[in-house]
C-alpha cells in the first residue's frame, strides 16, 4: 500500500491527509459569498477566465442570496444523514474571495467560523488579489485555526494564460506564493490539463515548476467545456483538441510520478454540472475516470513520486 492512502490509490489522498491532521471525519462545504474577479469588473480584464461557468467555478456551492450561515446549513443537514458526527471546513469557492474590502473579507470569514464543528476555512482566489493587509490577517487568522489558500495558477506558459483571460502573471503567482509560504500558511495550487493548444510537456512542465515549489496540495482539473462561455465560443470556431480519456489519465499518471509523495492530492479531475457540459461527455462519469487512474498506474506498477 502507498504509503499516503488508506485504500488502494498509489497517490496522496486527500481522505488520508484529512484523517491524520484531524482524527476525525472532514467535510469540505462549499459556499458562495457573493465575490467578483478582478477580471471581471475591469480591474485586470473583463468577461473572466474563458472557461468560467457563470458561477464562477461555484456551480456546486450555495446559494449566494443567502447567508453564509444559511448556505452552510443547508448543506449540513445533507451531509450529517451521511456522516454524522463530522467536522467542517467551510469552503469559500466561488470567484475570487479575498477580492473585497478587509472588512467584509473579516466580516465573512469570521462568521461561519462561529458556526459549531467548523474546524478551519479554505479560501479558493487569485495570486493578483491578496492585499499586503489582507495577508497581515490571513497570518493572524492562521495562528487560531485551519486555514487552507487555493491560488488559480492553470497553467505556467505565459501565451496560454493571455489565451484563457487569467490576467496575471507568473510573476505575480510566484511573488504571492512565497508571502504565503513565509506566513506557513497552506497553500494548494489548481492546474487544468487540456488547455487550448497546451502538449503534453507543457502540462509536465507546470506540475516540474510546482514540485520545485514545494506546494503542499495540487488541484489537477481537465478542461471542461460549459454552455455559454468564451471557451464554447473558441471551441466552435477552432475546434482545438480536446483531450480523450486516455490521454488525459496517462498525463495525470506522469504529472503523479513528478510531485513528491508528500504533496497531498485534493482533486484529480473535474467534476462539470452536466446540464451545463459540452465537451468532453467523458467527465460525467467521475469515478470511471478515478477508477481507471487506480487501475492503471496499478497496471504500469508506479506510484507519486516516482520519477523524481
């Protein structure tokens, strides 16, 4: 068995990292505070990244009318029928949440942090939109409980970020990486293979630069295509490759082979509303694609880290 997994997965499994920090079972609750983008409202760009769904990446978050609180719970009654007696991290997802005002950003956090059995908060944002007082807060808010930072890198090549309207740099990533990482502060890095145009080794090269890094946790997502989105409109004029199922596995289980056995594997796939999905129709079947990830580096006798 490897040794980061409770079960037969030959990577860093989040289940596993979960249940050694905390001894107990962990439930992620994704909510939606109501946040912009900064290349959304004009400060960067407009229109966001290509491929955002109109909930900004919160297709399976809360209803952002309601209070967070109220989100919360919501989605707490459901989960307690499944394990009951678990503990909460209250997952900020949608958009760019630390783009506002310290005061809400406090006001926001602060308040599902009241909220019984919530252990910690992930904040899911942009490498352009942590402020300096926003990070003096975010250390302190680390000293006193959970605090997980997911920055949205995508991709390192600079000709592919410009493509897909991220509106920052790989500077700024960096730049911003290292305040949070000097504030110990945990940080997972998203990744999305099959980008327009993107090789095989160009998504290598991004997992070799984030090793380098030494990231605590990875988020590997494979572009989906949703209705009503620049990235549909590109896809109907270009018709660029869209990676198959096998493809997309073997890159994963190469990326896996370069990042260090430590680093912790919070996603490996996307997981697209199919209401909403054109392309690839093979993502609807979630654990097909995670069983067959299993099956096959089984197969190839490898496991995280190997090749490094």
């Amino acid at each position: 068995m490897f040794k980061y997994s409770l079960d037969n997965k030959r990577y860093h499994t989040l289940n596993y990292h979960m249940k050694e920090k905390y001894k107990n079972k962990v439930v992620k609750i994704s909510l939606n505070a109501g946040f912009t983008c900064p290349n959304i409202d004009g400060t960067k760009g407009y229109g966001g990244c290509i491929y955002c769904s109109k909930l900004g990446s919160g297709d399976f978050g809360g209803d952002k009318t309601k209070p967070l609180t109220e989100q919360f719970n919501d989605i707490k009654k459901i989960i307690d029928k499944k394990w009951p007696n678990s503990k909460y991290i209250a997952y900020f997802q949608a958009r760019t949440n630390t783009y506002a005002p310290l005061n809400i950003l406090k006001e926001k956090y602060e308040s599902v942090l009241k909220i019984k059995d919530v252990i910690g908060i992930s904040i899911a944002t942009r490498a352009d939109a942590i402020t300096d007082e926003c990070l003096e807060y975010l250390e302190e808010l680390n000293k006193r409980t959970n605090l997980t930072i997911e920055l949205g890198l995508q991709t390192i090549h600079e000709n592919t970020a410009k493509l897909i309207n991220r509106c920052h740099n790989l500077k700024e990533f960096e730049n911003t990486y290292k305040k949070l990482k000097e504030r110990n502060i945990e940080t997972v890095i998203h990744i999305i293979n099959g980008l327009p145009y993107e090789t095989e080794e160009m998504m290598l090269e991004t997992v070799k630069y984030l090793n380098k890094l030494e990231i605590d946790g990875i988020k590997i997502h494979m572009l989906n295509i949703i209705k009503d989105t620049p990235l549909q409109e590109l896809y109907k004029k270009e018709k660029f490759h869209i990676l198959t199922k096998e493809e997309y596995i073997d890159i994963v289980i190469k990326q896996l082979e370069l990042l260090n056995p430590k680093i912790v594997i919070h996603r490996i796939t996307s997981d697209p509303n199919p209401k909403e999905l054109i392309e690839p129709n093979w993502l609807i079947k979630k654990f097909c694609v995670l069983n067959d990830i299993d099956k096959e580096m089984v197969k190839r006798n490898t496991y995280q880290g190997k090749k490094i």
